[in-house]
C-alpha cells in the first residue's frame, strides 16, 4: 500500500493531464440521474436531512435548552462513538459497499433528535443519551461514506465546487432549521427553551434521510463527463483494512495535519455554546438562520476558487491556508476579548440590546471560519489518496479526527468555567499549533505532492480503454 508520505515527484505529463481530461468532458454525454452533480444533490439532501438538522438544533445554543451542559455532554458521547465507528468504516464498506453503508448511517440522526424533544418536554436526561449513542454508531460511518463519495464521484476540475455544492445542503439544513426556529420563537426576548415544537418537525425532517438515501447510484453506476468510471470499493479483508488503516493514521503527512484538523473542527462547539449562554431564545434563533446563509457564500466562493485552473495547484493551497488560517487567528483572538468581558459581566443580549452587534458578529464568523476550514481540509486530503482504497481509508481517519476533536470539545463545554471562558482559550491555542506542521504539508502540495486525484482518474481512465 501506498502510504501517504510518500513523495510524487513532478513530472511534465502532469501539467497536462487535467487538459486531456477537459477534452474528453466535450465528448461524453451522461444521463442526468447518473451524473456527478445528481450523486452531489442526493448527498446533499441526505446531508441537509441528517447532519444539517443535527447543526440547526445545536446552532440554536444548547440544544435548545436553557442551559447548554447535559446536550454538551450527550454531544461528546456522540463524537466519542464516532471516533470508534469511522475507525471500523472501511471494515464495513468492505461487507456491504458504500452505498448501503451510507443510508445505514442517516438512521441514527432522528433519534438523537427525539432524545432532545423528550428531554425539553418531559425532563427525561436518559433518552438524550440513548439517541446521542445511536447518532453517534451510525454518523460516524455516515461521516466517511459521504467524505469518501465526494472525494471520489466529480471530476477533477469540479472537484471544488462538488465539494461546496455539497456542504451548501448542509448549511441549507441549518438555514431550514433556522427559519423554523426563528418563525416559532421570534417574540421570545428572553433566555430559555425553544418550542418543543422545533424538536417535532425536525424528527420528522431527518427521518426521511435513510430513504433518499437510497436514491444515491452505486460507484458502478455513475457516468461522468470525461468518461472515467468511478472505483470505491475495498477488496481486503477486515484485518487488513484495520492494519492499512492504522499505518495510514501514523503516515507522516497524516500526523502533520491532524492539529489542523482538530483546530477546524473545534470551534464548532465553542461557538454554539457561546451562542447558547449569551443570548436571548429569538437572537439564537436569528443566529441559527443567518450562520446557515453565511457558509454558504463563503464555502462555495472558496469550492470556485480551489477549482481555478488559471492559478496554479500550488497557488490554490497556500493562498487558501493563508487567508483562511489568518482569519480564524484574527476571530479566535476577537473570542478571547469577549468571552473574559462576558464571564465578568453575565449578559443575555437579545437583537434590540446594545453591545448585541459584537457578539453575535463574532458567531457568524466563527461559522463562516468553521466552513472554510472544514471546505479545505477536503482539499488536502484529496492530496494524498492514491488509490481508491485510499480515499475511503483517508475519509475515516479524517472524519474521525474530527469526531475526536468534537467530542474533547463538547466534553469540555460540559464544564460550566470551560463552557464561559476556557473552551475560547484552549481553540485559540489549537490554532496556534497547528499552524507549523501543516505548512509543511502544504507547502508541498503542487510540488512534491501533486493533484493525486487527477492521478487517480488517469490511471482508471487507462485501464478502461485498455480493456475495451
């Protein structure tokens, strides 16, 4: 197997491929119900039905409730099984393809969301955790069969905005969620509960993920516009898919992104909790709508650009991590102002209140520099997959640092003094760690590391008209 440190030397043919393949996009017409974008929106909706929702509730502040710290707490169970799960994903593409594993993992969304209905109703903390479990057992290989579909199903030169196209539903889903929410509770000035009748309409909404998941095609069945069949599947057996699995998690390159990755993603449950303790029931619902809108213009201005074929795959990297780092630097150090100011002064500031602007101007930043980030870890990553079998891999490891990450953070956000202040400080100095170790990632791409994806596409469009 090839590991991910290893080095592509570059090569002339390189610049050329993405051409030969741009020519061949003229020459093959697809079925609409087999293209790539139609595989892109039925992930898309599944993804809007299961995690978007899942992010509406949570962007509400808490989960809804008054107070952020069992949902917390149940968010950190769900993350801690996803770690596990992502880690046995390949395992279980390899038993039942990654079509199957994908609807499987839409059905444990819905009741993590009636745990919360259950919990704001009735007080029952116990079904909170149940549902948290389920959605952790089936997220997690949810995670990686949509991360492994998206890196592997568009074709090189819509690789970015595939992948924006696709985390726009995700987004929609919190902008739906959002409306909903602000429609129901939109007089509500104070802190609290939001209507438990959110909580209805969103089970019913996730519920239906597991049947349009089923609309997804099977790798086999795609047809894409340059003609290069689409190969996602694992052929090893279980042992070794664990063991490739684990040496790809200890590859060098993979060990020098993971501070990113885990920087990325904690900011998520830093600033739904941020939101949650210092806001009015009707200022969060506004919150909850707006972050959906935000990220996504920014996550697709971002797909456009990383498909830019006039700048080159070096360009694309680093003008990307510099502007997106440098920005989150610039908002983690605003976060780390307010939230001292914050715990001293214990405010609930709803849309009318003076001083509203500054706190809340900082969660829609913090949500567009969660969806940049979380856009262009795809993009690295897709880097250094070399072969199908490393996609899905890669998909799993990526999705469950991410879960690692999430859940260290909402477990944290449990804790009533990391909840207020410490959370902004640790986010702050993961940002800070990261950044080193992965310029020397980046630093490589389009050097030493080429566009492994357009390697891959080549290699699979030679093998099919040598065997035709």
């Amino acid at each position: 197997m090839a590991t991910s440190e290893k080095a592509i030397e570059p090569r002339d043919e390189e610049v050329t491929q993405a051409p030969a393949v741009a020519e061949d996009y003229k020459r093959h017409e697809v079925k609409w119900y087999r293209s790539s974008f139609y595989n892109a929106f039925i992930l898309g909706v599944c993804n809007l039905l299961a995690p978007g929702i899942w992010g509406a509730m949570n962007s509400l502040g808490g989960g809804g409730e008054q107070e952020p710290y069992l949902v917390n707490a149940a968010n950190a169970l769900t993350f801690c099984l996803m770690v596990l799960s992502c880690y046995f994903s390949s395992v279980v593409v390899r038993y039942i393809g990654i079509k199957w594993t994908f609807v499987i993992g839409t059905t444990g969304y819905a009741p993590f969301a009636a745990g919360l209905y259950t919990h704001n109703r009735f007080g029952f903390d116990w079904l909170t955790l149940l549902g948290a479990a389920l959605c952790g057992l089936s997220a997690g290989i949810f995670w990686m069969a949509e991360a492994a579909v998206a890196l592997s199903y568009p074709e090189p030169y819509n690789q970015g905005r595939f992948l924006g196209f696709w985390l726009s539903f995700r987004v929609g889903g919190q902008i739906l969620g959002g409306a909903i929410n602000l429609g129901i509770n939109a007089h509500r000035n104070t802190a609290g509960k939001v209507s438990y009748t959110v909580f209805i309409i969103f089970i019913v909404l996730q519920a239906l993920g597991p049947f349009v998941g089923l609309l997804l095609n099977k790798p086999s069945q795609v047809q894409r516009t340059d003609g290069v069949p689409v190969r996602l599947r694992i052929t090893n057996g279980s042992l070794y898919e664990l063991k490739a699995t684990t040496k790809m998690l200890f590859s060098k390159n993979f060990l020098l992104i993971l501070p990113l990755i885990f920087q990325a993603v904690f900011t998520e449950p830093v600033m739904y909790t941020f939101q949650g303790m210092w806001f009015s029931v009707r200022a969060r619902a506004l919150g909850s709508f707006l972050a959906g809108i935000v990220a996504l213009i920014a996550g697709n201005i971002l797909g456009a650009f990383l498909d830019r074929k006039d700048f080159s795959l070096k360009a694309r990297s680093r003008g990307a991590f510099f502007v997106i780092l440098g920005l989150q630097g610039g908002w983690w150090i605003w976060g780390t102002i307010l939230v001292t100011e914050f715990n001293k002064t214990r405010p609930t500031y709803d849309w009318v209140d003076a001083g509203f602007g500054k706190g809340f101007a900082l969660f829609l930043f913090w949500v567009i520099g969660f969806q940049l980030n979380y856009l262009y870890l795809y993009f690295i990553v897709g880097t250094l997959a070399k072969d199908e079998s490393e996609v899905v891999r890669l998909s799993g490891l990526l999705r469950g640092a991410e879960s690692a990450s999430q859940a260290i953070g909402y477990g944290l956000s449990s804790v009533p003094i990391m909840a207020s202040i410490g959370d902004t400080y640790l986010g702050f100095a993961l940002w800070a760690a990261a950044l080193v170790p992965a310029w020397f990632v980046v630093k490589e791409i389009g050097v030493t590391l080429g566009d492994s994806k357009i390697e891959r596409e080549t290699r699979a469009l030679n093998e099919a008209q040598e065997s035709e």
